[in-house]
C-alpha cells in the first residue's frame, strides 16, 4: 500500500514530463498535425515538470531517511522544492525570451535583490530557519530551552517560525531570526534521559554525613525518577551558619520534571521534620557606619 501511495505521487509529474519531451522531440511531426510549432511551450512545460518530479522525489527520499519514527521537517523538501522551480523558472524564461542562462539569472537576481530589501525582515527569518534547519539543532517533539524566551515542546518547525507549547499548555510562535541569537538548550537530544539537581541549605549543626545520609534516603522512596544511574549528593558549600548541598538525579523525559521536583522536595521536607533538622537562620550584622545590612539569608 505505502509503494502504491508513493508511486501515485509520481504519476502526474511523469507524466507531464513524458508529454513535454514527446513536444520537444517529436517537434516536426506535431507541427504538421497542429499546424503550429510547440517545441517552446513544451520545453517550458519540460522545465516545471522536472522541477516537480524532482521534489517529489526528494520527499520520498526525506521519508524513507526519517530517523527515530519523529515527523520529518517540512522546511527541507520545500526549501529543495523552491530551489527546483526557481531554477526551472530561470529556465523557463531565458527559452521564452531567447537569451543566454548568464542573462536570466542576472536578471533574476536584480529582481530578487529588490524585493530581499523590501522584505529584509523575513528574508532575515528564513534565512535563519534554513540555517536552523541544516545544523539542526532540534527536530520537531523535542524538549528545549531557549535563553530568555520559552521553554517548551517544539511542535513545528516552519520557515518563518518556530512553534513550540510550553510546560503551562502556552502556545507561542517564535521568528527563527529571534531563536538563532540565543543559547538553545536540547533537553531530547542525543537521548531523552538528562540529569538535573536541586540546591539545599541545612542548618551548619548538622553533620555532612549524616545530612547527605537523610536526604540519600528520603530520595531513594521517590518513585518519579530514574533508579539508575543512582541519584546522589553532594556538598556544595560550608559556611558559618549553613551548608548548601546539590541532589542529582536522573530523569527518563523532561515533562516529569515539575513533578519530580515536587515529590523530592516533599520527601526531602518530610525527612527532615522527622529528623527535627533546625532550619538555618538568618544571620544579621548591625555597622553603625552604614544602613543595616544582611549578611547571608537562608529561606
């Protein structure tokens, strides 16, 4: 059924094409049938034709190259497929008005170079979405980061813009040229499974060993993340009236990761009023010679 699909996909286009070259070779004998020669017609016919088959073709291909079953951008095969009929335009118009390839495309590219400053702002975009699209740094069901601006699932990947819904269901479309400036984080990419951490402050009476043992056990009862690799705990920094640790762990998608943080934070938290853990406390230092400033506030 699928080689029945693609091969209707082929029929019209070859079809077309195998008429064109018939005008074309076959120029004397029609011209004494219709009276009229269609040698030019069918060359330009020739020239959008091929550029069809040739982008169907490369859809093909694109499908049958389509990695980990994840839908395939579009912005590809329709940037080879405007690349195709531009050139069978060109094509097209240096057989229509008898000049040389040179001259078509000179032209053309007087004309282009016009409308590309009127519309400098979406050739900006798409130049852009090209460029993301060949370097690729995330494909479509993708979880990223973009610095400053979302933070989510990228749902479509177009030429203009990038469309992605975010954690809260938000659905927001992003100019390419706004994304290609900013540091992307892929948190899908090269395997879906990433490690994240949390940041803790325990009270300084509390010994390193036993503070990282209660909280290496509150985290082994959470059923959110991943069991292998073991999360584990380290100690960030020692300080006067408190100590910061960080609580890695490893999570199998990044979706769970607002609820992964909140079942550790809820173990975490249950632990230490069992344990009856005193919370660090805010430490103020009173200078006559300036306002009143605080030197380190734990929450």
């Amino acid at each position: 059924m699928r080689l029945l699909s693609h091969l209707r996909r082929l029929t019209w286009p070859s079809i077309l094409l195998l008429v064109a070259a018939g005008l074309v070779i076959f120029d004397q004998d029609v011209e004494r049938w219709v009276e009229m020669s269609l040698r030019l017609p069918g060359g330009v016919v020739g020239c959008l034709a091929a550029a069809w088959l040739g982008s169907r073709l490369f859809g093909l291909f694109a499908d049958r190259r389509r990695r980990d079953k994840r839908p395939y951008p579009r912005l590809f095969r329709d940037l080879v497929a405007v690349l195709l009929f531009f050139a069978a335009i060109v094509a097209s118009a240096a057989l229509l008005l008898e000049q040389g390839l040179l001259g078509a495309l000179a032209g053309s590219s007087l004309i282009l170079a016009v409308l590309g400053f009127a519309i400098r702002n979406v050739v900006a975009d798409t130049l852009s979405g090209i460029a993301l699209g060949v370097e690729a740094p995330y494909r479509i069901g993708d979880w990223v980061d973009i610095e400053q601006v979302a933070r989510g699932k990228v749902i479509e990947i177009g030429w203009r813009t990038t469309r992605v819904l975010t954690l809260d269901s938000t659905y927001m479309i992003l100019p390419n040229s706004q994304i290609a400036r900013r540091r992307i984080i892929n948190y899908s990419a090269p395997k879906p499974q990433y490690r994240a951490q949390l940041s803790l402050k325990l009270a300084h009476e509390v010994p390193v060993d036993a503070a990282k043992e209660m909280i290496l056990k509150a985290v082994g009862e959470a059923r959110l993340i991943q069991s292998e690799p073991a999360p584990d705990v380290r100690v960030q920094e020692l300080g006067s009236d408190s100590n910061s640790y960080a609580v890695r762990f490893w999570l199998s998608r990044f979706e769970r990761d607002v609820d992964c943080r909140d079942e550790l934070l809820s173990l975490i938290d249950r632990a230490l009023r069992q344990a009856k853990v005193p919370t660090p406390r805010m430490q103020i230092e009173l200078n006559w010679s300036s306002p009143l400033k605080v030197v380190h506030q734990l929450g």
